[in-house]
C-alpha cells in the first residue's frame, strides 16, 4: 500500500513539473523570442547565442543546462 502511495506522489511531482516546463517553454517561444529580449540565466543565454548565430534556442539551452544538472548532481 505504501508503494503504491509513493508511486502516485511521485507521478504526481513529475506531472507538475512537466506542466510548468511546458507553460515556460511557451512563454520562451511565443512571447520572449518574438520581441528579441533576453531573459536571465541559461534561457537568456541561449536566446543571445541563438541571435548571433542562428543555432535553435532549444538545442542551446539544452547544451547550457546540462553541464549545470551535472554540477548540480554532483554536490
């Protein structure tokens, strides 16, 4: 029973955290990036890059923020 109960809180977690990347990742695409303006953090830098370059934002971001997860794992 106890597993089971854990099971759904975690699915649960993941759902949510799903849902708020989803509603940021349409913010990103749909109103930040149109007007050219740069957020802070990884997002931010990837949008600049992308505008130098030309490379896609979410591939950038991707790139930026995984070194971070490992670091983050790490400690």
């Amino acid at each position: 029973m106890k597993w089971n109960r854990r099971v759904l809180e975690v699915a649960a977690d993941a759902a949510v955290v799903l849902l708020g990347t989803m509603i940021y990742a349409s913010g990103l695409y749909f109103f930040i990036e149109p007007c050219n303006m740069a957020p802070g953090g990884a997002s931010g830098i990837a949008l600049i890059i992308s505008h130098l370059t030309g490379l896609p934002v979410g591939l950038l971001t991707a790139a930026i923020n995984a070194p971070l997860f490992l670091l983050g794992y790490r400690y």
